[in-house]
C-alpha cells in the first residue's frame, strides 16, 4: 500500500503547475520531527480544500508540548507545495520543525532562546519552520523568498527556515547582513 501510495503522489505531483491549478490534486508529505509522525495526505482538489484533511493536518501540526490543536490557514500548504515544486522536488518530504504554539509555550520558548518573536504567528496557526532533507537550507530559503508570499525568516545554526502567510518580509537570525542583502 505503502509503494501504491507513492506513486499515486508522484502522479499528483506531476499536475503541480501553477498553470493547472484549477485542475489539479495537491498533497502534503510531512514528517514530525517532534513527534516522528508522518502526513501524506491530499488536502485540495482544484479550487476546493477538503476538510477532512485540513483537520488532520491541524492535528499533525499540534503543539506538541501541550496538545493543544488550532486551524491552520491553509494558504501556508499551498506556498510549501509551490516552494518544493520550484525548487523542483514536488514529491520531497518536508521536516516540520515547528507548527501551532500555544501563547504559553511560545513565552516559554522565548525566556529560554532567542529568536522568538512576541507576536509570533505560531500561536496564530499561520506559520511553520522548516527544512528538507537533502535540499540546502540556504537554497530553500532563496526559493521561499522568491514566491514573496509572505514571511520567511532564516535561521542557519538551526538549520531551517520560517514560512508564513503574514505580509511579505524577510528576516535572518544570527546570520552576517552582508551575506543576505540584495534580495
Ligand atoms: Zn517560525
């Protein structure tokens, strides 16, 4: 089933074009690294988000310190299907590395690190950080930034990027600014 699955999604994946959008099946294939779950799962069809799929993401992008679930602007599914579809791996697994936060938990994390924002759009389920197993980070963050569909922020010594649907801007953390301007 497993194999079936897979090739059923490489077939889906060959209708990812933003010219056949109105027309095609669009798939998530996420893996938890919190939790080590895995998603692979099609969330729309055409024009139309389906629900079913859409609750169980929510649930897969759960806080995962709390439990605590939120409903994800599904917008943010479709800028990381255009990202993996640009950086020409449609079928690629993404690592999620953070999804929902509850308000207390993002407090939390920023008392102990830094790099967290107040107003953070985790507790707004409008946000997920990020990377993919055998892309460059860098080149990730580059192909994200090139969608300008909303936030993207940059953290290197983590190793993954930040993608959100708020308005577009970019940001890095802890990164030399010379190494990251013109773009
Ligand atoms: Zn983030």
């Amino acid at each position: 089933m497993r194999r079936a699955a897979r090739l059923l999604n490489r077939v889906q994946c060959l209708l990812r074009s933003p010219l056949l959008r109105s027309a095609r099946i669009i798939a998530c294939f996420f893996y938890n690294t919190h939790t080590a779950e895995r998603i692979d799962i099609v969330y729309r069809r055409g024009d139309q988000y389906i629900s079913d799929a859409l609750a169980k993401l929510d649930f897969f992008l759960r806080d995962h310190r709390t439990g605590d679930v939120r409903h994800f602007d599904p917008r943010l599914y479709d800028i990381l299907s255009d990202l993996t579809f640009s950086i020409g791996h449609p079928d690629g697994e993404i690592d999620i590395v953070c999804g929902y936060r509850t308000p207390s938990t993002n407090e939390s994390l920023r008392a102990h690190s830094t790099g967290v924002a107040r107003n953070s759009l985790h507790i707004q389920a409008e946000a997920i950080d990020l990377r993919m197993p055998g892309v460059d980070t860098f080149k990730l963050r580059q192909a994200a930034l090139a969608l300008r569909r909303g936030g993207v922020g940059y953290y290197p010594h983590s190793d993954f990027i930040h993608v959100d649907t708020g308005r577009v801007r970019q940001w890095c953390f802890d990164y030399p600014s010379s190494l990251t301007t013109g773009d």
